[in-house]
C-alpha cells in the first residue's frame, strides 16, 4: 500500500480505520473471554451484554461520526474533537483520561498477545534452563520489540502491518466457525456454571471489546479526509464486530458446555477445524490492536501538548515536539512506553481490563454528551453532513453512566475523583473556556426560549409567588456604583436584574464602537464584583426615549421585568426631570419604580434598613418590606436588622399596628416585634421629615414609598426632602404584591 507522507501525515484513506477498528473490535478479548462470558452469564446473558455493550458504542460511534463530518479534524482523533466542542480545559481533562484508556490498551493487549504463547513456555524453559518460567518472558521481550518497531517506523509500517494481521484475524475465524460441532451437547440459551460471576462483573471484563470501534479515530491527522473516513470506516466496523460477536456466541454455546467454557480460554481451538490457527489468530488480533494503541495514544499526547494541556510549559514543548515530515510524536512515544511497560510488568488481563473500561465509558460518555448538547444548542454552525439522533447521544451518556457504577462503584467514584483533579490541574492558569461557553450559551437559550413561551401562555404571576426582575438605567454606570450594587444585592438569589448603560445619541457607528467598549467594561464589572445579574447598553436621543424602550424589552430570564430603578446623586438634582419622565413611562405599563437617592456614604455599615410606612403607603408597604428582606440575603448585609416605622392618625393606630404584626408574622419576615415602632406626631410640632431625620439618620438605606401624583406635581421635590439621611430608596407599587397568607 503506498501512502504519500506530508507535513500533516501520510494520508491515509478508509481502509487504515477500518483495519484498526475491526482488528481491535475482534480482538484478545473475543479470543480469551467470550468463552468465560458465555460460561458465567449463558448464552442469553452474553447476547444480552453484547447489547448492553453496544447501547453504549453505537451511540457513540454515531457521535463521532456526526462531530467528524461538522469539524476540520485534525491530530488527535476523539480527543480533539471533544477538546474542540468542550474547549480546553474540560475537554483536555477528557484527553487526559482518553490517553491513559489508550496507553493502557496497548499493555493489556500486549498481556494477551503473550497468552497466545503460555503453551510455549515450557519450551523457553528448556532454552534458558529455568523449570517454571513467567509468562513475562514472552510479554516483556515483545513489548520491547514492537515500541523499537513503532518508534523508530512510524505509523507507515503499523499500518501495513494491519493488512496482514486483518488477513490472518479472518481466516483464524473462518476456521472456528468452519469447525466441527460436539452433537452430545444439547444447547440451552440459559445453561452457565454454578458459582458464576456477578453480571456487571463480566460486563467489565468483556466491555474492552467493544472499544474498538474508536480505534482508528486516532489517526485523524494521517487521513486524507477525515470527514469521510472516519464515519465510514467506524461505522462499518462496529456493525461488522457486532455480527460477529453474536455468530461466536452462538457458536461456543452450541459448541461446548458451560464447564468446559470456564475451563479452557483456548476453547476455541478445539472448536476450529484446524486448533493452532486460533493462538495464531489472537496473537495477530492482539499484536495489530496493540499497534493501534501505540499509534493512537502518543498521537492523542502530541495533540494534548499542543494545546499546552499538561502542567508545565518544558513538558508541553518536549511532547509536542515530531519527527520527519509527518511530524511522527516521538517524545509521546517514549513516554507513552514507559506506562506500557508498567501496565505489562502487572500481568492481569482482568485487572487492566477493569482499569480500561473505566477509562473508556468516561471518554464514550462525553462524546456521546458533545452529539446530544450540540443538538439540543440548535448552534446554526453545527452543520455535520451525517446526523445521528439526540436520544441516542441522550441514551449512550446515561448508559456510560449507569454502566460505570453498575460494574465497579469503587472504580467509578476513582475515575471521577481523578477527572475532577486533572480538571483543576488543568484549569490553573487558565482563563477562557471557549467552547463549553458557546455550548452552554446555547443550551441555555434554548431553554430560556421555550421557558419564555411556556411562562407567556401560562395565568398571570401570582401576587403571592411574586418575585423582582428589576432593569436598572444609568448614564453613569462608571462613576457611581450604588444602582449597580443594589441591582447586585436584589438580584443575589431572590431575584434578577438587567443593569443598562445609557449612551445619549443616535445610533452611528461611532456610538455603537462605545456602546461595544462600554459593554466589555461593564462584563468586568460585573465579574469582578461576582454580580449576578446581565448587563447591556442601549443608544437612544433622549432619557426619556431610552426608558420608552426598556420598559417594553422581555425580561431575559423567561418573565417579564417587573421593577425599574433610576438613580441620582443627593447633592445633585440635575437628574430628576430625566427621572421623573422614566417614571411617567414605567407606570404605563404598571412597573414597580425605585428611585435611588445615593450619597458618599454608600450604604454605611449595611446593618441597619429603615422602612417608613404612612397611611399613603397601602399599596408600597409590601413591595418596601420584601425588598429590604430580599436584600438581606446578600452576604454583604449579613447581620442586618430591619426596623420599621409606622406613621398612621391616632385613631386608626391600634388597627394599623394589629395588621401590619400579622403582616409580618404570616409573611414570615424576619422582624422582630420590638423592631416596629409606632411614631406620633403632631405636624403643628415637627414636621414629618423632622420626625424622619431623627429616627433614621444613622440608617445604611432607608425605604421610603412615594406617590405618582405627589411627585409629578412637585416635580420631584420630594426626592430632595430629607437632607440629614444619607441613601433613601424611594419605592412605589406598580403591582398588587403579597407577602402573607390569606
């Protein structure tokens, strides 16, 4: 096969990933433990596991497939096309795991390939003159040899080396499946031995096989075109394997019994019509699905280097770092060598095979969850030329999942725990996480879409679920911070916030390039001080034509706002005939206005909250008492008290007070009863704002409610009333608000 060699590799086309899968898919396992499968769990329960299996890779095959043909795929195979929708630090924990499932591979094939030699151990014995000599005289010697061969040739001799093996797999099956059959063993689909192993157990043993059909993924870089080789060759291998699984199956049940099945891994060769072609057949199978992992794992480092995923920056240099034209990752290679050697110095086919399928179900599951978020994103740039459906994307993660816990628990909270650690070691230093942000972003306007259309046909909000979804507006967003930190604080858990920076114009192109610099500001902004709330800028002629607009925008988070808050200095009213027209809009459409009066002081201590009732306050009192609750959720406020004060005529004192103790008590505010005054005056005495001043003047806020009408007709001299307190929050009720039980 002549290949030609490129500065991005050789060029490969379908065959290479074809061979590598269907080599690794019918491979040591199917040799060595379909007998100990169909043994412990009946012929039904190992067709059954091979469908338990395959509910896991046909998904993710058909993932793959989809992501291969909507990305450029490059080096790296599974890993960058996780690392590419995940971004880098999710998706370089996920390469992490992928490796080591990879690396890890090639020792427990190399354990089985040594298994198709144990008969010839007594042999070497006699050679090099011990009686009992380990099967780690075969594994360790061949290991060594085919890392030489690898290392020092390249992908171009692994991949011609698939040909031969592929030739030899076939015709190693050909001759079982040919063999003769014992006619005194009557098949039952249900017959296996006495003390048989759990089935989950099995599962775990077996599931490597069907790892393979991601075999030739990894080497995506050295294809020609990805986008066609790897869905077809993928595809076909893991239907191909799948046939072929269930065919042996039948054929050992129907061959042997179960007895026999648990006795001899070789059974295989007394089945086959000529015995020794089964050895010889998984020592092929193993040697070329070992190749593939040695091909694939160094590449998948390379990849992961080049994304400087690793901890240090010399380490990402040295593993990066090719040979020769087709940049072969000969410093992955060696390193990839050494966890080989250290897996293969442990001997256990069963104990690696374990160890694997962790590995595996955690890189299938993510896969399978990359096919199904970005189907559920609806991401307009996500156009793979084949498709896959959802729930099965949906159907692989979750039988990942499942299956992790269901044959091993201790293995799978390990596996988590080691993701989880390489996830942190990763993330230091980091900063963007560019693809899983995008992602998310869109899996989440999704759902923010369809909440918003489920919210819009439903009943209006319930006066008693009523929660604030405040726009706060401020040309001035920059030099005074008191409406961003109050939004910040409402918005902390209760309720959510939409802060808007006014720019006054036209919209030019000049404009928008502020509006576009002011936003970037504002996003700092707003991380720097953990805010949970969305910022945004809005161009407009006028205040008041600004207000006009963001009164009508929805609400980002599937409800309509509901609060608006304006803002102005105490010291300077300039911004109050500004204000007083956003109020006039905002109560068209029944918004529950504040007007924030700030001052130097910015909120004091944030321990003391006074809220001032009056007989014109029925319709605010609710909204003023659930705000100051509301804000004393922030942590910044912790250890607040609230104190209310109740300014009523004599006569209507004692009915007031009763009202406003059930109030509080029904709606569960945490107020004490000694934190309610009733204040007396005589305005022939003090005036009301003396009264004020005096009982509030060492408040953080104080929360006052404020009348339409009052503040239209004064034009806005109330808002300068109260010169000795410092923040004053002016409140007046749009809606019907309800904050105890009826």
């Amino acid at each position: 096969m002549s290949v030609h060699k490129s500065q991005n590799g050789y060029n490969f086309g379908t065959a290479p990933v074809f061979l590598a899968s269907i080599s690794t898919i019918l491979g040591a396992i199917l040799f060595l433990r379909f007998g100990y499968a169909t043994a412990h769990a009946g012929i039904a329960g190992t067709l059954l596991l091979i469908i338990f299996g395959h509910i896991i890779t046909i998904p993710t095959v058909l993932a793959i497939a989809e992501i291969s043909t909507n990305l450029k795929v490059e080096g790296g195979g599974e890993y960058f096309m996780i690392s590419r929708s995940f971004g880098p630090m999710l998706g370089g924990t996920i390469g992490v795991s992928l490796y080591f499932s990879q690396a890890i591979s090639a020792a427990f094939y190399m354990i089985a390939f040594s298994e198709a030699f144990r008969s010839l151990l007594p042999w070497v014995g006699k050679i090099i003159g011990i009686e009992q000599p380990s099967i780690y005289f075969i594994s360790i010697p061949s290991t060594f040899l085919l890392l030489v061969m690898i290392v020092f040739k390249g992908a171009r001799i692994g991949v011609s080396a698939l040909w031969v093996v592929a030739g030899i797999l076939g015709i190693s099956l050909l001759m079982f499946f040919l063999g003769s059959v014992d006619s005194t063993h009557s098949l039952d689909m249900f017959a296996r031995i006495n003390n048989h192993d759990d089935f989950f157990i099995v599962f775990a043993i077996i599931f490597p096989a069907f790892t393979g059909m991601t075999a030739g993924v990894g080497l995506s870089g050295d294809l020609k075109n990805p986008r066609k080789s790897i869905p077809l060759g993928s595809i076909s291998a893991t239907l191909i394997g799948m046939i072929v699984y269930v065919l042996v199956v039948l054929k050992l049940g129907y061959s042997c019994s179960p007895d026999e099945l648990a006795t001899d891994q070789f059974v295989m060769s007394k089945i086959a019509l000529w015995g020794p072609i089964i050895p010889i057949g998984l020592a092929a199978a193993t040697l070329s699905s070992a190749i593939g992992s040695l091909l694939i794992a160094p590449r998948t480092m390379q990849a992961l280097a080049k994304d400087n995923i690793f901890w240090l920056k010399n380490i990402n240099k040295f593993l990066r770092k090719g040979n020769g034209e087709s940049n072969e990752p000969f410093n992955a290679t060696i390193v990839t060598a050494v966890i080989i050697f250290l897996f293969v110095s442990i001997g256990s086919v069963d104990f690696v095979a374990r160890v694997i399928s962790m590995f595996f179900m955690i890189t299938y599951g993510t896969l399978c969850l990359v096919s199904f978020l970005e189907h559920f994103s609806g991401n307009p740039s996500y156009r793979p030329t084949f498709r896959s459906k959802w729930y099965l994307s949906l159907i692989g993660f979750f039988a990942c999942l499942i299956m992790m816990f269901q044959m091993s628990t201790p293995y799978a909270i390990l596996s988590i725990f080691a993701i989880i650690i390489i996830y942190l070691s990763i993330k230091k230093g980091r900063e963007e996480e560019y693809g899983l942000t995008d992602m998310l972003r869109g899996v989440f306007s999704q759902i923010t879409r369809n909440l918003q259309i489920i919210i819009q046909r439903r009943s209006k909000v319930s006066p008693t679920s009523w929660r604030p979804s405040f726009i706060a507006i401020s040309s001035k967003s920059f030099t005074r911070l008191a409406p961003f930190d109050l939004l910040r604080w409402i918005s902390h858990y209760y309720g959510f916030g939409t802060f808007i920076h006014f720019i006054k114009g036209a919209l030019t192109q000049q404009t928008k390039q502020e509006a576009k610099e002011k936003l970037e500001e504002l996003i700092k902004m707003g991380a720097a001080s953990n805010a949970g709330i969305y910022v945004d800028t809005i161009i407009s002629p006028s205040f008041k034509t600004a207000v006009a607009q963001i009164v009508q925008i929805p609400g980002i988070t599937g409800m309509d706002n509901n609060c608006i808050l304006f803002e102005f200095l105490k010291n300077n009213a300039d911004d109050i005939p500004d204000i007083i027209d956003g109020i006039q809009y905002a109560a068209l459409v029944d918004f529950n206005i504040c007007v924030l009066r700030s001052s130097e002081r910015h909120f004091g201590y944030k321990k003391k909250i006074h809220i001032w009732l009056t007989p014109t306050d029925y319709r605010n009192g609710n909204l003023m008492i659930l705000l100051a609750y509301i804000m004393i959720g922030h942590p910044e406020w912790e250890g607040c008290e609230i104190e209310i004060f109740a300014s009523f005529e004599s006569q209507e004192q004692a009915g007031e007070m009763e009202k406003l103790d059930a109030l509080i008590e029904k709606g569960r505010i945490p107020i004490s009863g000694k934190a309610v005054q009733h204040v007396h005056w005589d305005k022939n005495v003090k005036t009301f704002e003396n009264i004020v001043s005096e009982k509030s003047k060492n408040s953080d806020l104080m929360i006052m409610g404020f009348s339409l009408d009052k503040i239209t007709d004064q034009k806005g001299e109330y808002f300068k009333m109260f010169s000795d307190i410092k923040d004053i929050l002016f409140v007046r009720a749009g809606q019907k608000i309800i904050i105890s039980e009826e």
